[in-house]
C-alpha cells in the first residue's frame, strides 16, 4: 500500500506529516479476491454459537466487493491532520488533532484489536470542538490517536519487545515530543492494558487516566477464572466464599468470556500461523468479527439490514484497512508479545476513571475498582454500549471523558 509522508530532512524526533493513498490496483485485488472466496457449508445450528454465520458472513462479501468504498474513508482520513515518528526504532502512526479552545486538556487515546484508529473517527469532533456538540469549551481536549505497533500505518516490528509495557513508554514519548507537559489517556481493549501500564509507570506528565475495559479482577480471582479456557474446568465452582452477587456475576461473564475466546489463544501462541488472514480478505473479517458474543450480535444484524451503533460501513472501513496494510497477522503478535492478564489489577498509582457499557466483557463491580484503583476519581454504569464503546456510542463516550477527567483539569 503507499503512502505519502512528506519531511525533506529526517532525524529520530521528526514528526513526518503523512498521507494515506491505496493503490487503485490494490482495491481491485481485494475486491477480486472477495469474489473468488470458497465458501464453507453452513453451520449446523441456528444461533451464533459456531461463529459467524455464514449468511452474515456472505452479506459481508457481498456488500464489500459491490457497494463498499473504500476512498470515502480514505478522504475521511486524510482530512484529519495525521503523523509519522519514529520511536525506538519503529515509525508510529498517529493522528493529532487539536482543540481551538487553548485550555484544552491533551488526551492521548489508545485502541485495541480488532480495532483501529477507525474506531475513534466519530469522538474527534466531541471531544475537539465540545461546543459543537453539546458540551462547555472547558471540556475540550487536544486528541492524539495512535496506531500500535503492527496495527494500521504503524511500523511492524520485526523482533520480540513490543510489550504493552513497552508501548505505554513509547506514549509518553509521543506526548513528550509534541510538547505536552500535562496529559490524560484512555484506552480500551489492549487500549485499557496499555492505559493501566501508563498508570503503573506514572510518568510526571500523567495526570490520570479512564478506562472503559477496567483491569480490576483480584489476583487469586484471575488466575482461577483463566483456567476455564478449554473448557474443561469448571472455575465457578471453585469461587472463594464470601463473593457479593455483584462480584460473582462479574466472575460468570469473564468465565462466558474465556470460554468463547479461542482466537486469543491462537494469537497468543501461533500467530504465524494465521497466514490464511494475509490471503483472503473475507477470512480476514470473519476472524475479526467473532471477538464477542455482543459485538458479533451488533454486526450480524448491521448485515441483516438492521444497524445499530455500528453500519455495514463502519465495520468495513475497519476491516478494510487491515487489509489494505496486511497488518492481519503483526496485529496478532501483540498477544503473543503480551505477559499481562487481561482483566488483572495492574496497580495503578494515578487518578483513575472507570466507565461501565453493559454490553463490556467484565462488569467491574465497584468495590473491585476501588481496589484496583486506590484514587478512583469517576466510577459510572451506562445504560447501552459494548466493548467498543468509542464507535458504537461516541455522544456517551464523549459526555464520560467529559465527566470523567474534570475534576484534574
């Protein structure tokens, strides 16, 4: 795929404007290899429970190889002021918009996998221009919105070490480079463990952080509910007395959770031989559509005619663009590189936010975040959102960012 970055000079700390242009032969690719997919028989049963059924899967391909274009979000794109920077020896994407209200606060925000720079599309002009869309200019923000290593227009490493430990110090440095002396993060997803990672490091520049994916479950907890992956043992019976209904039922949906979630083992521990992702495009989205069970419910019926937060186009231009950059198969290495828990506490030693979308993986029951966050200064549960809240709800996220980080501005 090209793209156009455009600084005369380079040194390590340059900040390269950049620019997204695909190649018209490479869309024909795509969409010619859309044609050419073989398809499986249909699953067996009438309900999700063996993937992505095969007529979402076959409205995908048929939407995205006829109608589906790809140079709206492209013009999209590359109407936001993005960046390039090399960090560590690895160019990192990023888009950076900043607010016209000079009291703005720099946000950095961080997304996850299947996710993308795409899912924050609809929060920059929110959390940006507050004043536009129903808030005070005391509530705007300065955005910097990267793409992890390996994902999107990031650099792909070629070597172990891009840890999220390891990404959260390259942020800083991002924010350090572009001259924040003060700053506040968000992330869910890997988002969220790169998010809490920043609040464990706590650089001085750091003045708190939010979080709609909470790492809070207690150690012994953790460790407990990871053991039911295969299927074969049974956690929940072997829960600790003394659990509140609140705490238990949290312990049900992460059991639910790492029971359905046999793409994060593979990706943990064959990610090369994901291959099949680099070949075909419609392999590649319906390996990123079967994340969770709420969010592939959202998607089938965007295909079956009936969107809700999320269009047959939102969904497309994320799939789109890892395919376009073949990032597939280097997304999927961030699992393998990761030796944090998912859901853990983590210690963070920062102020901390805590939004709660019902539809998220873990239902943090309070008295969890209050514990895993020692200086919980914003705790609130939502009436309707998931996992990716940014995307499906962006006038929510936008009021919890907005309600979450006032208090440190």
């Amino acid at each position: 795929m090209a793209v156009k970055t455009m600084t005369p000079t380079r040194t390590t700390a340059d900040i390269r404007p950049f620019r997204i242009e695909v190649p018209e032969e490479d869309l024909r690719d795509m969409r010619r290899r859309i044609a050419a997919t073989r398809w499986p028989e249909r699953q067996t049963v009438d309900d999700q429970s063996q993937g992505v059924p095969l007529e979402t899967s076959q409205a995908l391909a048929r939407y995205w190889e006829k109608e589906y274009d790809w140079r709206r979000v492209e013009a999209r794109l590359n109407d936001l002021p993005n960046f390039v920077t090399e960090i560590d020896g690895l160019d990192i994407h990023f888009i950076h918009v900043r607010s016209r209200h000079p009291d703005a606060l720099p946000l950095v925000v961080t997304h996850g996998w299947p996710g993308s720079v795409i899912e924050q599309l609809k929060i920059i002009g929110p959390l940006t221009d507050p004043t536009s869309h129903g808030g005070s200019a005391s509530d705007a923000f300065h955005l910097v919105i990267p793409s992890m290593p390996g994902y999107g227009f990031s650099g792909k490493p070629d070597r172990s070490g891009w840890d999220p430990e390891h990404i959260a110090r390259a942020w800083t440095e991002l924010m350090r480079r572009l001259g924040y002396t003060r700053f506040v993060a968000q992330g869910g997803d890997w988002g969220a463990l790169i998010t809490d990672m920043l609040g464990v490091q706590a650089p001085p520049e750091l003045a708190g952080i939010h979080t709609n994916m909470p790492c809070v479950v207690p150690p012994e907890i953790d460790a407990l509910l990871q053991r039911g992956i295969t299927g074969v043992n049974d956690p929940l019976s072997e829960l600790p007395a003394g659990l509140s209904d609140e705490e238990r039922a949290a312990c049900e949906r992460i059991d639910f959770f790492w029971k359905h979630s046999a793409y994060a083992l593979i990706m943990t521990t064959r990610p090369q031989t994901l291959t099949a992702l680099a070949d075909s495009p419609v392999g590649l989205a319906t390996f990123m559509l079967d994340h969770d069970a709420a969010s592939l419910d959202l998607i089938c019926a965007a295909f079956a005619g009936r969107p809700g937060g999320l269009s047959p186009d939102d969904i497309l231009d994320n799939v789109s663009l890892y395919w376009l950059t073949n990032t597939g198969v280097s997304s999927a290495r961030l699992y393998a590189q990761n030796a944090l828990s998912f859901f853990a506490a983590k210690g963070v030693r920062v102020p901390a936010a805590v939004s709660q979308f019902p539809d998220e993986i873990l239902l943090a029951p309070r008295s969890w975040a209050e514990r895993a966050y020692p200086d919980l200064i914003h705790y609130h549960r939502l009436d309707r959102g998931g996992h990716f809240a940014a995307w499906e709800q962006p006038q929510l996220y936008a009021e919890e960012m907005r309600a979450a980080f006032r208090s440190l501005r």
